[in-house]
C-alpha cells in the first residue's frame, strides 16, 4: 500500500485544528486534515467567541458572515432574589479591537473555518481515526483506523480533551474533577427576559445562566441553558428527561414561572475537569488546543484559548518549514502558550468554585462581596478585559524577556499590538491587523528605509510588508509577528539590534539581553 506524503498532518478538525491548518495555508505550508468523526458537528457547548478569537478568525479570512449570524456579547445580567443585582458589560476595554465578543455556537465557528480552509485548497479527511504513530528524527508516521499510513514532518493532535495523539505520544494530562453534574441544554422557549445579553442566577442548590442563541431563518427564541445539579440523577439522560428537569429547575433558580420550554435543539450533561497537559511537545509532534487544556467553561475561554494556541503555533512552524529558523523556535510555542493556559484554568477555576460552592462562607461571599465588587465600573472593565483575552502577553517568554525597548507609551516587545490605520508603500490605505496572519508587518517613521527592510527580509523573505502608521509622533520601527505581538521596538538608531534579536529568535529560539 503506497504510504500517503504531508508536511504537516492536522489531527483534528474543531476550532484549533481548522485555525492551525487555515494559517499553515496562509503561510504556504501543505497541510491535510483528519478527523475521526463522520461529518461536521452540528451542535456544541462552546457559545461565546471572546474578542481575541474574533480576531484571529479575521486575520485568518474566515470570520465570515459570523457577526451577521450571532447576536453581541455586551452584557451579563446577575440576579439576587429573583431581581436583576448587577450587568457586566463587556466591551472594548480601551485594547483596540474593532469586534466585540459574539454569541456565536462553536459549530458555526467551525463552518466558517472549514469555509476558509476548502478556499485555501484542503478538504478535510472525515472517518479517518489515528490508531498509531511512529516518530523518527526526522518525521512521523501516522496509521489510520482501515490501515492506511500517512508520512509527515510534523503532526499536531488537536483532537480534544481525550486525544488520542497526547495518549499515543504518552504526555501526562494531570488534574481533577471540578463539580458535579452540570446540564445544557439550547432550548427553544416563550420567555420574556431581555435578549441583549446573558443571564445568571445564583441559588443555594446551583447557578442558572441563560444565554441567548440565534439561528438564521429561525425565531428568536433559541436559549442556552446551563444549570449545576449535583443531586440529579447520575443515570444517562434522554433529550426529555433534560427537558422536564429544567421545567422544574428554571422557576426554583430564577422565581421566575413566566417560561414555556417548547423543545430542544440539543442537550447534554457533563462535569467539568481541569487539566494541563506535561508538555505541548515531544518531537515533531505538538498538542493545540483541548488536548493540551481543559477547563470550566464558565467565562468562555475554551475557543479562543485553542485558536491562540493555534496562531502562535502556525507562523513558526512556517519560518522552520520553509529553512528560515531552527527547531529551537518550535521550543517557543509552549513557553509561551501554556502559561497562558496556566492563567485560564486559575481563573475558571476559581469562578467555577465561587459560583457552585454550597456552603454558608460562599453563599456570603456571593451575596455580600462578590456581587457589590462586580458593580464597580473598575471591575467591569478588568473582568471585560480577562475575558477579551486581549490581555495576553509573551513579555517573560523567550522572545521577548532580553529584548530592550525605548521605555514610553505603547506596547512592549511580546504585547498585542492593537490594530492600527496604517498607509502602504504604494501609498494605499490599511490597517496593521489586515496585514497580518500571513505576513509580518514592519511599522516605519518613512517609506526611505530599504536598506533596513531588505536586512529584515534576509530573515524573513518577502513576508514582511512595510507600513507607515498613522500616528505622526511615532518615530519608532516596530516589528510586529503575524499573531499581532510586538516581536521587537527601538529607534533607528538601535537597528542593529533588531538584526540581533532576529538571528538570536531564528537560530536559537531566544533573545540575549
């Protein structure tokens, strides 16, 4: 049998694996994708794309009709007593993103991307499960569940939290059982209560949050629900069964008895675990996404958690594919994205046990403490501003903790770089982050620099665009990554550093101070 030829398999087609592959693409990289799934999902517990995952999706051309299709995440509504106590509002948080978050189901997420990707030239491989992998210095050999074989340079396992790649290269998945049983359930329902924004309502037995969900040609009236039940039955559970027992859940959390649950698009019943992966690495094999973290779905990182994952992965597994960097750089991809992850899951974590504790120090603190602080407009804004995930920075990774910068207002080396009206060299208009997922970009005080550009392209090749930002006072260059962090800062004067750092970055997959 003639053994089928890759650079980089994609085990895995949820949001990190289709992210991954669409970005490889942008980057040039061959790429095939294999799922062990029959077909596409059609439901999902992930409803919420945080504002750092709308912008990858763009960057990476598949955002779509996506904000057409969901409703805005701008609000969550807290409950005492059946009363409205206190809105978060989620917004911009002065970080510089043009897109909120959306209320958007993961398995539109999905459309959207596997659209993208069929663009970009790759079909995805459905029924196709990995039952074996042989690593060599040099590639991996994938076997497929009807004996097919498939040779490749690199292998990403984006299979999620039970993933078969993670258990076949043996990487540990230490953690713990969070709580007890949660139910969910997208429900359609006759209900009175404002559709601008989500839900919540804490109880004695369990939170109640309701979310709305839309669906194209269909009414308004699709909710998600989500409600802790630990004293529920531990047997399986029929789509009815889920049905009646949030008849009865939703007047005893809410006080509510204004609600006709008419039938279900979908429900499930699960527990919420925390894990992090040992290593995202070993070899040329790397673990994106769930299968390197899972954790509370309170807050909504999951998605836009993988899809960074992925994003990070792509441009250096790009500049290592094509001869521009050595393997060290691929080194970088967990030393910067797991305590990413490290952060998420402290976070979840301790929002899932404030919400779903039971005894009478929790109940206080929801009631006395929690819930006044979160009225705070600073609250407001650092809650909106954790959940962006806009926040995220490499400033301690090893691209970035040697790297000096001009101290002053603006991002340092390893933040996000918000996006930024910016005029090509041809004199047309832009923004940075249009210019990004594919391509570098290098922000200029002038067009009359070649000499510095065609250095910088030594590196990099032509993926480097020149831009002349629109701020007048900026007399910086700027290097920014195709992820949108800011990969080095200095004058013109201290150029001879960025040739340093690039080398350093490239050959050694660090930066010395």
């Amino acid at each position: 049998m003639d053994v089928a030829e890759t650079r980089v398999l994609v085990v895995g087609a949820g949001p990190a694996g289709l992210a991954l592959a669409c970005a490889l693409c942008l980057h040039g990289i061959e790429v095939r994708v294999v799922d062990a799934a029959p077909g596409p999902a059609s439901t999902s517990r992930a409803n919420i794309l945080h504002a750092r995952g709308v912008e990858v999706l763009e960057r990476l051309g598949s955002l779509g009709d996506l904000p057409e299709r969901s409703l805005t995440a701008l609000t969550i509504t807290q409950y005492l007593d059946g009363r409205p106590a206190i809105t978060v509002r989620f917004g911009d948080a002065g970080l510089g993103t043009a897109r909120p978050a959306l209320y958007a189901s993961q398995a539109d997420v999905e459309a959207q991307l596997r659209r993208r990707l069929q663009e970009l030239g790759v079909t995805i491989e459905w029924n196709t499960a990995v039952t074996d992998l042989v690593r060599t210095e040099h590639g991996v050999t994938a076997t497929f569940g009807d004996g097919r074989t498939m040779r490749c340079r690199w292998l990403a396992g984006c299979d999620g939290a039970h993933s078969t790649v993670r258990k076949l290269t043996g990487i540990g998945f230490p953690g713990v059982r969070l709580t007890e049983r949660f139910l969910l359930a997208d429900v359609y329902a006759d209900w009175p209560v404002d559709r601008a924004g989500g839900h919540g309502w804490p109880h004695r037995d369990g939170p109640l949050f309701a979310v709305p969900m839309r669906e194209v040609g269909r009414p308004d009236n699709l909710w998600r629900l989500m409600a802790y039940d630990p004293a529920g039955d531990d047997d399986a559970q029929t789509t009815q069964q889920i049905l009646d027992r949030f008849r009865r859940l939703v007047p005893e959390r809410t006080g509510r008895t204004d609600i006709r649950i008419t039938g279900a698009a979908w429900t499930s019943v699960f527990r919420i675990h925390r894990r992090l992966a040992d290593s995202y690495r070993d070899g040329r094999v790397f673990l994106v996404g769930d299968a390197a973290h899972v954790h509370s779905p309170l807050g909504g990182q999951g998605i836009v958690t993988g899809i960074g994952d992925a994003e990070n992965l792509a441009w250096k597994l790009a500049l290592v594919a094509h001869g521009r960097a050595a393997d060290a750089l691929l080194d970088t991809y967990e030393a910067e994205r797991r305590p990413v992850a490290t952060d998420v899951l402290r976070r979840t974590t301790t929002a899932t046990r404030l919400q779903v504790g039971d005894s009478a120090l929790m109940r206080f603190l929801r009631r006395r403490l929690l819930i006044p602080v979160a009225a705070l407009p600073s609250t407001q804004r650092r809650a909106s501003r954790i959940a962006s995930q806009l926040w995220v920075t490499y400033r301690r990774g090893p691209l970035s903790r040697g790297v000096r910068s001009r101290t002053g207002r603006g991002p340092r080396p390893g933040d996000r770089v918000p996006d930024l009206p910016c005029t090509r060299s041809d004199g047309s208009r832009t923004t940075l982050h249009t210019e990004l997922g594919r391509a570098w970009a290098l922000l200029l005080p002038s067009h009359d620099l070649t000499d510095l550009l065609a250095g910088i392209r030594k590196y990099l090749g032509d993926t480097v665009t020149p831009l002349i930002p629109d701020t007048p006072h900026r007399r910086d260059v700027w290097l920014v990554r195709p992820d949108a962090h800011l990969a080095w800062r200095g004058t013109l004067r201290a150029s001879p550093r960025l040739d340093r750092w690039l080398d350093d970055a490239l050959r050694h997959g660090t930066a010395r101070p």
